[in-house]
C-alpha cells in the first residue's frame, strides 16, 4: 500500500492536511508500530466525542506492549484522557455507523507535534519515525496536563531521553513496512545534514576507508617499508 492510500484509509484526513503531512515526510518514515499508534487515534476521538483528533488521543494511543516504548508503561494510575470539551465536542459520526473516522483531522497541537517527532527522529540520526520520537515530541512540547498523565504511566521526559540513549539513532524492535528508495534515503540524508546545522555525516564506506588508511599508515610507521 501506498504512503497516500495508507493515509487515506487509516486517518482520512482532508487533501490539505494531507499535502502538508506528506511534504513533511512523517508518515512515509514511520514504523509500522509508530503507524499502528496513529491508526488506534480516530477511534479514541471518536469514543470520546471529539470532533476532532487531539494530544489526548495521541497520548491514550501511544501505551502498548509491543514496540521501542513498551518496556516503559505500567498499569495505569491516573485518570483515563478526558471526554471531549467544549472545544472539541461535535456530532462525530458514530464508529459504528461510518466505520472510520470519516470527517475527522488532527487539531494544530497534534499536527505540531507529529512534526517535532520528525526533528527528534532528525537530531537522533535514525533512519525512521519511531514511537520513542512520537512519545518524547509529545512530552518535550505538550501541555502538562498531558505530560503528567504520561509520566503516571511512567513514560517521563527522563525515561525517554534514556531510551534514545540506548537505541543511538538505531531502530530497535521496530522497522519500517517497506525498503526505502535510493530517493528517499537522499532526501532523509539531506534533511538529517539540515537538522545538524550542515554538518554532513560521513557515509559508512568513507570511515571504512579513513580507517584503513590510518591503520596502514601506523604499520608504517612502526615496521617500516
């Protein structure tokens, strides 16, 4: 399946949103654990009245056993996300009448957030969008209501930054649900050297070779030629 028919189908969200998530290259590097998350959205909004997809139902989304977070949440001890507000309550269609969350977008908190996901994903060097970059987007720029109700799972800012450590930019459990092109690994490198401030990563061929060349260089110099 396409990146635009997977979208489609699992958010249905509407042409401009759309256009905008796709030229900010989140969801076509998301693993299929991050994408997993982003589907379970619209039915929590729906269950909750909303007219709209919110950080809450971000938040309520993101717990699950499998995946690079799941060794970090407990039982929950806090209250469950709270029904929809005056803001976001509205005549959803009913799940079990539309079947999807037809009608339904991302309100502006989560849409920021789904993009800061993509620069910690930037900044850590990974070579994908992982629940780890979605859950420590959402804590180091959501409201501390959501945070705190987070950090009651034991999902704090300190857990995951700990996480991040460990992995090192690596994928961990998770993987992407396809190989991607020669194209797109260009345009990711490229946008990585942006989030770097232009500092170009070394390919692994070229430390290979400084390497080598190092190597036989000391042998040189201590045996000579």
């Amino acid at each position: 399946m396409s990146a635009r028919s997977w979208i489609m189908s699992a958010q249905n969200l509407p042409p401009n949103d759309l256009r905008r998530v796709k030229r900010s290259l989140v969801f076509e590097r998301m693993t299929t654990d991050a994408r997993a998350v982003i589907a379970r959205i619209p039915s929590l909004a729906l269950a909750a009245d909303r007219r709209q997809m919110t950080l809450w139902d971000l938040a309520a989304a993101l717990p699950a056993p499998s995946g690079n977070t799941a060794t970090l949440w407990h039982a929950p001890t806090a209250e469950p996300p709270p029904a929809a507000d005056s803001r976001t309550a509205g005549t959803a269609p009913p799940a079990s009448v539309s079947g999807a969350a037809q009608g339904l977008r991302f309100d502006r908190e989560a849409r920021a957030v789904l993009e800061q996901a993509l620069h910690v994903a930037l900044q850590e060097r990974a070579e994908h969008i992982g629940t780890e970059h979605i859950l420590a987007a959402l804590l180091r720029t959501g409201p501390p209501d959501v945070v705190a109700w987070l950090a009651a799972r034991s999902a704090t800012a300190e857990a995951v930054d700990a996480l991040l450590t460990r992995l090192r930019g690596g994928p961990g459990v998770e993987r992407l649900p396809a190989k991607p092109s020669r194209a797109d690994r260009r345009n990711w490198r490229r946008a990585t050297v942006r989030a770097h401030g232009g500092q170009r990563i070394p390919h692994p061929l070229a430390t290979v070779a400084v390497v080598l060349t190092v190597m036989v260089v000391f042998v040189l110099c201590v045996w000579g030629p």
